[in-house]
C-alpha cells in the first residue's frame, strides 16, 4: 500500500490542485450519477455488450 501512495500520490495531488478537492471530481447528485451510468451502458452496447445487461 505504501508503495502504491508514493507512485500514485503526486499525481492524485496534482488533479485535485487543478480541479478542486474530491468532492469537486465526480458526479454530485442523482442525475448525475443517472447521466454518467448512461454514457457508460451506450459506450458498453456500442462495444458489443447486450443493450439489457445492466452491470455498468
């Protein structure tokens, strides 16, 4: 684990100086959430993934 946080730690650093804490990076309320999870099934069924499968 130590490892991991000495190679992923600056630039986790850098992204939240840049982009605000981690409340500020990812979806905030429900439709966002609602939108991502619906990009997200699009992009699986363009790739080949039945349209009903529903594990996004």
């Amino acid at each position: 684990m130590d490892n991991l946080l000495a190679v992923a730690g600056p630039p986790i650093q850098r992204v939240e100086d840049r982009y605000g804490g981690p409340a500020e990076l990812g979806p905030s309320d429900d439709f966002e959430w609602g939108m991502l999870n619906g990009k997200l099934s699009a992009l699986r069924w363009v790739l080949g993934a039945e349209w009903d499968f529903l594990d996004t």
